[in-house]
C-alpha cells in the first residue's frame, strides 16, 4: 500500500502548510495596529481555517499508519 502513504503523506503536508498559514497570518496580525474588536474579528476568521488545516494533518497521518499497518 504504497500509494496510500505517499497520498498520506501529501495530505499532511497540505495541513501543516494550512497551519503555517495560520501562523504567520496571526503573526501579522500581531504587527498591525488595531483596535481589540477589530483583532477579535480576523482571529474568528482564522479560527475555521486553523481547525480545518488539523483535520487534514489528522486524516493524512491516518491515512498512513493505514498505509503501514496494510
């Protein structure tokens, strides 16, 4: 099942490259000069995307300990 880790392995690469966008945007964030309210509103923005880039990290380590284990 060799295709299922390397498909595995690109599906968590997509994930963590979501969480690394999270991360610099937040990071951004923290430069700009805003108001609370208006940090409050981009961070509930990023909040979606943060969790979303987890699930596929999550599903793609799954899909390759499936992968190993076949």
């Amino acid at each position: 099942m060799t295709w299922l880790i390397i498909i595995g392995a690109i599906v968590t690469l997509l994930g963590i490259a979501g969480l690394g966008y999270c991360i610099k945007t937040a990071m951004s964030f923290r430069t700009k000069q805003m108001e609370d309210d208006e940090m409050t509103a981009q961070l509930q923005r990023l909040v979606p995307i943060n969790l979303g880039s987890v699930c596929v990290a999550a599903l793609g380590l799954m899909m390759v300990v499936v992968g190993l284990l076949i």
